[in-house]
C-alpha cells in the first residue's frame, strides 16, 4: 500500500481545532468475488489508525474488514495553532504501516 493515503482539513477556533480526514482506502473485506474470476478478493483494510499532536495522541481508532471504502472520521481537540503538526499513523492487515504528516492550516 502506498503512502499519502490520508486527506485532512483543519480548522483553528476558540482555542480548539477541528479535524476532517478522509483515508483514501479499497477497505476490501475477503468476502467479495472478482466479478470476472469469482475468486474471493484478499482482505486488506486499514486497521489502525492515530492522530498525534505535540507528542500527545489526540484521535485512535481500531477499524475490521466492515469499515466501508474511503474512511471518513471528523474529531476535534483541545489546542493546536496554524502550523503545527499533526502525525497520522495508520496499520493495514497487511502489517504495512505509515505516517504521513500534515500542517494545520
């Protein structure tokens, strides 16, 4: 699985900051056929995945073969600025893993 999965926008306000991200993700479950070789598609979904400002986790979320495509998690936390950074870490069922870093705008 490539990396840059992980779309967010970020908005700054009274001393919060609200996180809209979407994990760009197949989610295949292992219960769906190949329409064209009704084999069943290998499961690999992304099972973990956490957001972490100045070193504090500030979002985690454990995810199964039943999470739909494209994830889409909105969440919000005490403090951050225009600038900071936030590390997403993700896990697949595969064991591969990323982190992708992002600014708050």
């Amino acid at each position: 699985m490539a990396t840059g999965i992980i779309r967010v926008k970020t908005k700054v306000s009274s001393g919060k900051t609200k996180v809209k991200m979407m994990a760009k993700h197949a989610m295949e479950s292992g219960f769906r056929k190949d329409s064209k070789t009704g084999e069943f598609i290998p499961a690999l979904y992304l099972q973990e995945l956490q957001v972490v400002h100045t070193s504090k986790e500030v979002f985690a979320v454990n995810l199964g073969p039943t999470v739909s495509r494209n994830p889409y998690f909105v969440f919000t936390f005490a403090g951050g600025a225009k600038g900071d950074e936030l590390s997403f870490t993700w896990v697949e069922s595969s064991g591969k893993t990323a982190t992708e870093v992002v600014k708050i705008k």
